[in-house]
C-alpha cells in the first residue's frame, strides 16, 4: 500500500483500486472511491452525486448509499445543474461530500458566508470544467454529426473535440467533431459555460481533473486545503485509491491549457457582449427592452446559487404588480443585489421562461463592480460580500 | 432526498420538471427538467410554484358530511348512482389533472350508467365546428411550427399572460424573422407584435375588413370554456378562407387526450348540464378532478346551483370549493398518478408516478379492470401503436384538411346599466383554472383613472346587475373603456367576447 | 416622448433622502432662512443617512425623479456610531449601478450637509436642478399617452 508522505506534495495521478470503479469513473474513477471511503470512514454523513438518466440527464442524488456512489460516477457533460441548493436545503446540518465543478464550490462558499452552510461540514471534491452544455443543444449536435439524438449512448469530451456514440440496432457509430469549429456554427456549450474563466476549482478542498494526466484512467489531483489533505489520505490509507505523483510534465501542461482555456474564455466573453459598443442611451434602451419581457415567474433568484434569501425577499417585497415601472422592482433591487457577489453561472438564464440574456446583465452589472471592488466572489469564505461591509476597500487598478 | 420526473398540469403545454422531496416527503420543490422538449428546462411561475399546489388541503373520504372509510364512500357512490335515472346523471371532468387513462376508464363509467351527459368543458364548440375542421379544436401544433413560422396572428391572445411558454418561441420565431401581428383590444404591454390590429370592442366584425392579413400566417388562439362560439367561428372562417393554420391553445392539460378519447360518447355541455341542474332535470352530478366553483367565473352561482342536487360525488385529491358535496372520494395528487396525457403539441407524456388510485376508485365504482387493460385501450383509441412512448415524438400528429364555414356573425353587445360604460375583458392565465386567485387588481387606462377620480392605493368597483367585485387597480397602456382582468371576479361573462360593466370608485 | 416634455416646459423632480440629525436640519434652516431653494426639490426625511436602502433611490427613479440626492451628517458626525460610512458603502454601488444602467451620472449624488449648512444645501439643489435641466428628464420616467 502506498504511503502518504508526512509532508504532502500537491500534485497526484490516483485512481480507484476497485475495477469496477476504476472502470466506470471518467478518470479512474477517484472522486468515487473518494466519496466512498469518506463515507466508510465516517468524515461525512452524505454524498451528493449525479445520477446519469441517460447521456442527457442526471439528477441529484443526497445519498448515504455507497452503491448509489458507485452507481453515480462518470462525468454527464449535459447536466448543467448547480448543486448548491441542494447543499442548503436538504444537508445543511448534515457532513457531506460532493463533487464541485467550481460554480458549484463558489455558490457553496457564497451561502457559508451568508451563514446557510458551514464549511466545516461541506467536502468540496473539485471538478476542473471546461463546460457543460444544454442537453438539447447535444441532440442538437447528435443530429449535426448524422446520429439519431435518441440513441447515442455515451459522450465524451476530450482533447478539445466532442465524441458521441450512437447505438442503432446494435451497431456502435462514433462522431466527432472540434469544439472551436461547433461554436462557429453556432452549437456548443452553455453561453455561461464559454465565457467562464474559473476552470480549476482552486477553492475547494481537492481539484480534480484529467488535465495533466497521462492516463485516461488516472485523475490529476490537486490537494488544496487541510479538509483535502484528510480526505485523500483516508483515501489512500483506507485502500481505496492508489497514487502516483504527478509528473513535472503533466502539472505544466495542466497549467498551460488552463491559461489557454482562460484566454478563449476571455475572448468569448468580449465576443458575446452585445452591449460593448452601445452608448449609454443605447444601453438604456437595451436594459429596458430585455427585461420588460419578465413575467415575474421568480425561478432566477430560486435558482441563482449565490442568493441566500427565502421567498420574502427584498427584490420580491417591493415588487407590486400594480407598478407600471419601466423596469421592475424585482429586477433592478436582484441586478444591484448582485453586483458584487455573481458568480456568471448562468443558471438564471437557463431558467428564464421568456429567454431574457441574464447572465449577460447580470455580468455587465457585476463585473466592472468586482474589477473595482478588486472583489472575486466565492473564492475565500472570510471575505464578506462588500455590499455588507462599512468601508470599502478599492481594487489598486480602480484607484 | 427523492428527485420525480413530472409534468406540470397547470396548461396544455405540460412542462417537464422534477419534484424533489425530502426524505420525509415533507418538503417539496422543483427542479428544473433541462431535458424536456415542451419547455427546455423553464417554467411560467405557476410551474415554478407547483409544488405548493400540492400542499393544499387533502380531500377526505365522506358520505354526508361524515367522514369514513374509502370503501365506504366508493359503495355508496355506487348504490346511490344505481339509484338514478340515467337522464338526471351528468359526469363532468375539466381535464386539468386526469389522465388518458382515467378517462377512458370515466367514460366507461358513465356509459355503465347509462348517462350521455359527460363534459369534458367544451362540448358547446361541437355545434360550431364542422366535423372537417374538428381536428383544429382537437389537436393543437407543435412547437417547431411556431418558432419556424414567417407570420404569426396573435389573435386575443397575450402569450405572456395567456401561455408564458409559447411567449419564448414566438419570440424565437421572431428572431427567425417572423412578423408578429396582434389582433386584440388592446396593444401588448411588451410590444411583442410588429403590428397591431387594436379592435374596438363594438365593432369586431370589421377584423373582416383585414382579411388579407391573415393570408399564410399561424393564427395562435386560445380555446377556453368561456371562448365565445361565435369567436370561434370566427377563427375557423379566418382560417378556412385564407392560407393559414389555426393553433388552438387550451388551459386544461389533457384536453387533448380528453377531446380524442371522448369522441364518440355521449356528451353534453358543461353549461347545459348547469342549467339543467338549476331546472331540476339533472339531479346527481359525478366531478372528476374537477373544482367547479374554483375553476369558473362567478364560482359562488355555481356553488349555489350544485346545491340544489340531490346527489354530488366528487373524487378529488384536495378539498374544492364546494361543501355541500353528499360523497366525496379521495384520489391521489396527480404527480403521483401513473398514466399519461397528450399535450397541446400532440406528444404523449408519463406523468411519473406509480400510483394508480383515481382509476381505481372508478373501476371499483364500475367494471374494474386493471391499469394495463385501461392503458391499452387509451393507446389503441389515441391511435398510437405499439411504440413506446417518447416524449421526442409527435405521438399525435394532425393533418390539415379544406373545410367551409359560413361567414359568421358577431352579435352586438346587448345589456349593459345606466352609469360609466366599461368593457370588462379577461385575460386568463394558468392560474385562472385551478382555483387559484392570481391577481388581486385589474388593469385601466390612465384616463379611466382620472375620470374616476382614482388616487394610488383606491379600488374601483365593477359591477355587472347584482353581481359586485371591489378590487385594486394598474394603470395601463389600455384604450380608455377597456377594464382588463386576470383576476378572476364574481362577474359571470355575457354572451358577448366582452362584458359591459359598470365601474366606479370604490367608496 | 422626452422632446414633447420638453416642449411642455417641464420641472424637473429632484427627491432628496435627508438624515434627521443633520441634513433635514440643513433644509429645514434653509428654508427657514428663505435662502432660495428652487421648488424642485421633495425631500424626504429619515432618521440616518443609513437608512437610505439604495432600493428606496431605485423607487425614487422608478417614480419619475430626474434625480435623487443621498445626504446626511458628515463622516465622523453621524448620530449611530458609522452608518454613513455604510451609506457612502451603497453610493458606490449605486453610482457604478446607474451608470451601468444607462442613466447618466447626474441623476445621482451624495453630500454630506451638517445642520448649520442651510446655504450648501440650497446651493446644492439649484446646482443640480441647473444640471438636470440641460440633460433632460429621466427616461424612467412613464408618461401615459392621455
Ligand atoms: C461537466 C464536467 C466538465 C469537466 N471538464 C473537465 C475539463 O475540461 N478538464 C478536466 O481536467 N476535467 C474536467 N472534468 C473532470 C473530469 O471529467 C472528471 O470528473 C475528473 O477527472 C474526475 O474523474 P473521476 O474518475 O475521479 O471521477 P468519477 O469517479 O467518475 O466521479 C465523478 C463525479 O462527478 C459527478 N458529476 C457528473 N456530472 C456532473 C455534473 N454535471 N455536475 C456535477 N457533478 C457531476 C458524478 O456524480 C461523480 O460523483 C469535468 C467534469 C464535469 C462533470
Ligand atoms: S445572478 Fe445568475 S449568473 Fe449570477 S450567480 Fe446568480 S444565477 Fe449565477
Ligand atoms: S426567470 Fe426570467 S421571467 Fe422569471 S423572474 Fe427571472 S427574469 Fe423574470
Ligand atoms: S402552467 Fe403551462 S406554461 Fe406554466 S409551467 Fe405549467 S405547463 Fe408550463
Ligand atoms: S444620523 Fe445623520 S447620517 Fe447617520
């Protein structure tokens, strides 16, 4: 059995030693094997995981079931689900372990600081993400590569391209296609998901990943915190997990496509900002247009991962249907809420029954805030919201 | 935690989404369905809310008044619907939350009983109607149709009231490069129509004027128990003497699967049945699912209609608006209901569930079969084969035929008191069916507020003869004798699109 | 619509939040004193500048202000130990909000006014109504075709 040194390195290769498990996992399955043994040794009382329906959907699962684990494991690239309300709702008095892309582990960090989760009860076990996308517009691409949408049964998504497998009538057909090249035409990844630049999880306890990595069945593992520390020695000492560590090599070239992925980000964002060379009345004008179409339904700020507030909040008090406002209550009181602490997930948008650009608002509101704020939300849990604070403290680019 | 594929029932369109319960099945919420084709993941705020839907008040199992075993209220049901003439029989069932299922199963039950006068809402339309076009009140589109069509007519219709999801594809076929053409009272606050045809409320019948309008377009409309027949005709004129498509939509889920099943039974009209019962011809009513006093305009009269039955069965989930029912029978919340319905689009949903309890307390009422006997046969009449159901597919798919319809006729508006005149219009929403009092305001134009003498925070009063409603108010972008509702009020609509009413300020 | 208004010579609105302690005492003094405070100005008193939820300047737009002041005691003066610093805390936010909003800057300000500054408070109003005048009336304002 391998040790775990007395002083931790950061960086690992580690797999689960189980071959189903090892199998079944996207990288070797560690963040199973993982969850498993925390379990076992009883560091949490819960694990929530992605059940996988089909290649298109998964659902949540709050589970103290190792089969239910095992059963979960996999990456479902079409399940843009936040697991954040999940955390708060249903475990928050509850020890849990969780895989955390890092919107998730940001919105998780965001509701400890508003005091609806404690940290010390939540094992955040890091997911790099590069995207997910919305499981209809992967039909849409099945149908793009010639597959019948009904009938792909795997997905993956590796090396910057797209693979789907399609089984109709017992014949196995494999598609793929560049990212990049998808986009271009107009398919691809959530708008969200294009423009986010958070793609390691270096807020949670572990991050993990298959950038960097030299074996499809071995992830690359990034120890970050203590709580991370314990999880993967219990891990490795428990027999669960076997481990190498990580190559010079492959921690360059983990760091090199998360720079690059950064850049596309970047660009992407620049790109989709359709308010960039408006004017100030255009702008105006943009703002009123997009968001008279609101029908008040409120699933946003359900939703919105960040948003501590129960039903009677201050956007929804003031709101009163009987105000004929150029813009409601409900949404400017949630914009200016939101200014410093949005993370550009995304999930409102995907929400919004009438398609009102939201993540695009929301991100134009809070961005230049948080530049000057010099303020990254979710990212430390004792840095308060500055909304909350009695003096501010300036960015050294603002001032 | 549990997390329950399910259906909305709050309109025809029937959004996915997810129920997640707490272990305890205490605490309920929805999750979004991402993966739904009818709604992509979103939802209008009664889907949002739907979960608090289902925490209402259970219905409890009672034979007059007393509450007893369930099998107990079933045998009385059943000793006391023998009891009865067929004739004074009537079954009803709005069909919000039923399944194919159930109704084929409700069907058997009334022809047992010899009953023909089962309505499912909208039997007052057959008259209307030629048996050519019945497919168009039938079966509504699918989606993909609205979001690819050149010219859509918004014929009354405000989707983001009416059916906030086809809001989204409209606009999506407007980014397609659709032109959007409203034809209403009154202008659409969100200015989704590139053109409006504003109607004055006297003078409908020269929408005929603009005839030429209407040539290649989808006109979406909406078909409600209180649509009034000669608007219907109307649609159906427009439709069949220009080259264009009609897409009805309709506030009850399965009144696709309802309208198709029930073909070929005897059926009445829901407002006859409620005439006769106030004559005394009808004397015992069976509701399925179906709270009449919630559900309709001016619910307290029908309330006090019912109450001179002498036999009122209801089988529901949750208390309804009525107390003098002699049996009532509970059945289970429809997202726990296994079975499945057909959607405005003509796709054939599952609802999710695994219990099969409405239909049971049906079929002990009746012949008593078993789910897969009643499935099946909903499949084969549903036209549906062997396959297996995909919420992918257009299940039930519509052909479009040539048919005639004679130049209809509104009627003027007749009635109407001394006073201010007003025209009363409303505007339905999903709320508006399922006993649920959305709004409490209706919207008038700023000049109606002044010349009411209104201030910020006054209600107005509208009246219609006796029957009264005071209530808040919003100004609106409206023509200046236009009173625009979604709250439901106690004022029963007359025969005419819209009701003449008398509006003050409340003292 | 904005020109039309213009046209029908228009007032601006100019609502001011005023703390009790410092700054309502400073409007009060200068009408007091009839130092000339144009008649654009509505104020509306609270107990401390910290009262001001900037959701109460948002309504304050949303109701047809052309513009709306944030004032109170100066820093180091107010009556609950530092809840003006928390008001400058939300004025920032505020100004980065309108200005993403596509207002323009002039429709919000902030100023500290202690009791004895009647004439600062005077002066303050008719600088902005000046100001408010040449950029025109908000565009949040409604106005309802009669
Ligand atoms: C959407 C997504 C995108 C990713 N993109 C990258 C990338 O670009 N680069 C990279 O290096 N790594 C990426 N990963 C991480 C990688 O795919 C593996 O998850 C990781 O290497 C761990 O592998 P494993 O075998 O140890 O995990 P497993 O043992 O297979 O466990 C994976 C866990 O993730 C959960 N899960 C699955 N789908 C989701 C989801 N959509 N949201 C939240 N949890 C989910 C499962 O329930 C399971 O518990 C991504 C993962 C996901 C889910
Ligand atoms: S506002 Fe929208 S994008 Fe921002 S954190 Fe909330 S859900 Fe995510
Ligand atoms: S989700 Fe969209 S429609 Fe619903 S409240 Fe939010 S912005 Fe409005
Ligand atoms: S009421 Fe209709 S539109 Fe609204 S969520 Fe339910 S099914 Fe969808
Ligand atoms: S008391 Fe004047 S600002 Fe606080």
């Amino acid at each position: 059995m391998e040790e775990v040194k007395a002083k931790m390195s950061r960086y690992y290769l580690a797999w689960a030693k189980d071959d189903a498990i090892r199998k079944k996992g996207a990288n070797g399955g560690f963040v199973t094997a993982t969850l498993v043994s925390a379990l076992e040794a009883d560091f949490i009382d819960v694990a929530l995981v992605v059940k996988k329906k089909s290649v298109y959907e998964g659902i949540p699962v709050l589970t103290n079931d190792p089969e239910e684990i095992k059963e979960s494991s996999g990456s479902l690239h079409c399940v843009p689900l936040n697991l954040t309300k999940y955390v708060v709702e249903y475990a928050a008095k509850k020890r849990i372990g969780l895989p955390t892309k890092p919107c998730d582990a940001r919105g998780i960090i965001e509701q400890a600081k508003r005091r609806q989760a404690s940290l010390e009860n939540v094992y955040m076990i890091g997911l790099n993400c590069g995207a997910t996308l919305h499981p209809l517009r992967m039909r849409e691409i099945a149908a793009y590569y010639g597959l019948d949408p009904d009938s792909v049964v795997r997905e993956e998504i590796k090396e910057g391209k797209i693979f789907l497998v399609s089984d109709e009538e017992g014949k196995e057909k494999e598609k793929w296609m560049k990212i990049d090249e998808l986009e271009e035409k107009g398919y691809g990844r959530r708008d969200a998901c294009k423009s986010c630049v958070t793609k390691i999880p270096t807020m949670a306890d572990l991050a993990c990943g298959n950038w960097g990595s030299n074996d499809e069945k071995k992830t690359f593992v990034d120890v970050l915190t203590d709580k991370g520390e314990t999880l993967f020695k219990n891990a490795v000492d428990s027999g669960y997990v076997a481990i190498e560590e990580a190559p010079g090599k492959g921690i360059e070239t983990r760091q090199r496509i998360d720079a690059g992925m950064q850049k596309r980000a970047a660009s992407w964002k620049e790109k989709m900002d359709a308010l960039k060379a408006l004017s100030r009345s255009e702008r105006f004008e943009f703002y009123v247009d997009a968001l008279k179409n609101c029908i008040h339904c409120g699933a946003c700020k359900e939703v919105c991962p960040v948003c501590a507030c129960e039903e009677d909040a201050k956007c929804t008090g003031l709101y009163d249907e009987r105000d004929s406002y150029a813009i409601s209550m409900y949404n400017l009181v949630r914009i200016f809420h939101l200014m410093d602490s949005c993370i550009h997930c995304g999930q409102c948008e995907d929400v919004c029954p009438v398609d009102i650009p939201l993540t695009l608002i929301q991100r134009r509101f809070s961005e230049r805030m948080q530049r000057h704020l010099g303020y990254t939300p979710g990212m430390d849990v004792t840095k308060k919201p500055p909304l909350y604070e009695t003096e501010l403290r300036w960015s050294a680019e603002a001032e | 935690m549990k997390t329950n594929s399910s259906i909305c029932h709050g309109c025809s369109i029937g959004c996915g989404l997810y129920l997640v319960e707490s272990e305890e099945g205490e605490k309920r919420k929805v999750l979004h369905r991402t993966t739904s084709p009818m709604n992509e993941g979103k939802l209008c705020r009664f889907g949002t809310d739907l979960h608090t839907y289902y925490e209402r008040e259970t219905m409890i199992n009672s034979v007059d008044g007393k509450e007893v075993k369930q099998d107990e209220a079933i045998k009385a049901a059943k000793e006391s619907l023998k009891g009865m003439k067929p004739e004074e029989l009537a079954f009803i069932a709005l069909p919000g939350t039923i399944t194919n299922e159930e109704i084929v199963s409700f069907l058997s039950l009334a022809a047992e009983f010899g009953c023909e006068n089962v309505s499912f809402g909208f039997e007052r339309f057959f008259g209307v109607v030629p048996e050519e076009a019945a497919y168009i009140i039938e079966k509504g589109l699918p989606f993909s149709e609205v979001d690819g069509a050149s010219k859509i007519i918004l014929f009354f219709l405000d989707p983001f009231v009416h059916y906030p999801l086809l809001a989204r594809r409209i606009l999506k076929a407007k980014k397609n490069g659709a032109k959007v053409i409203e034809v209403s009272f009154a202008k659409n606050e969100r200015g989704i129509a590139d053109e409006t045809v504003l109607v004055v409320p006297t003078e409908v019948e020269r929408i005929k004027e603009k005839k030429e309008l209407f040539e290649d377009s989808l006109i979406i409309g909406e078909l409600t128990p209180y649509t009034n027949p000669q608007l219907l005709s109307f649609m159906l004129w427009l439709n069949a003497s220009t080259a264009s498509r009609l897409f009805l939509l309709k506030p009850f889920l399965n009144s696709t699967g309802a309208f198709l099943l029930g073909k070929d039974s005897g059926r009445k009209d829901l407002f006859e049945i409620l005439e006769g019962v106030e004559k005394g011809e009808i004397k015992a009513l069976y509701l399925l699912e179906t709270d009449l006093a919630g559900a309709m305009l001016g619910g307290e009269g029908v309330a006090e209609t019912t109450s001179k039955l002498d036999l009122l069965i209801e089988q529901n989930a949750f208390r309804t608006h009525f107390d003098t029912a002699g049996i009532t029978i509970c059945s289970e919340p429809f997202f726990m209901k296994k079975g499945t319905v057909v959607n405005v689009e003509g796709r054939v949903l599952e609802i999710g569930g695994e219990s099969e309890k409405g239909l049971q307390i049906m079929e002990s009422i009746g012949k008593g079969r078993k789910y897969e006997e009643v499935h099946e046969e909903a499949k084969k009449r549903l036209g549906l084969g062997d396959s297996e159901i995909n919420e992918f597919e257009i299940a039930v798919k519509r052909e479009e035929r040539k048919f005639e319809v004679a130049e209809p006729k509104i009627e003027k508006e007749e009635g109407g008191g001394a006073g201010e005149e007003y025209f009363l219009w409303y505007k339905t929403n999903p709320f508006f069916w399922n006993g649920i009092r959305a709004k409490n305001f209706v919207e008038i134009s700023p000049v109606a507020m002044k010349e009411l003498g209104l201030f910020r925070g006054d209600e107005v009063e509208i009246a219609q003869g006796e029957q009264k409603e005071r209530i808040g108010f919003k100004i609106s972008d409206l023509p200046q004798n236009l009173v625009l509702s979604e709250a439901k009020l106690a004022i029963k609509p007359l025969q005419g699109l819209l009701t003449r009413v008398e509006t003050r300020r409340a003292e | 619509m904005r020109k039309r208004l213009a046209e029908e010579e228009w007032e601006p609105k100019i609502l001011a939040f005023c703390c009790n302690w410092c700054s309502y005492a400073g409007a009060d003094a200068a009408g007091l004193e009839r130092r000339q405070v144009p008649p654009t100005i509505r104020v509306i008193r609270v107990m401390c500048s910290g009262r001001i939820d900037p959701a109460f300047v948002l309504m304050g737009l949303l109701e047809g202000a052309d513009a709306v002041l944030v004032t109170g005691c100066h820093i180091g003066d107010c009556h609950y130990v530092n809840a003006n610093y928390k008001t400058r805390n939300r004025y920032e936010f505020l100004k980065e909000f309108v200005d993403e909003l596509g207002l323009e800057p002039e429709r919000l300000w902030l100023s500290w006014i202690s009791a004895s500054e009647g004439s600062l408070f005077a002066e303050m109003v008719r600088d902005v109504t000046e100001k408010i005048k040449k950029i025109g009336p908000s565009p949040l304002r409604r106005e309802w075709k009669k």
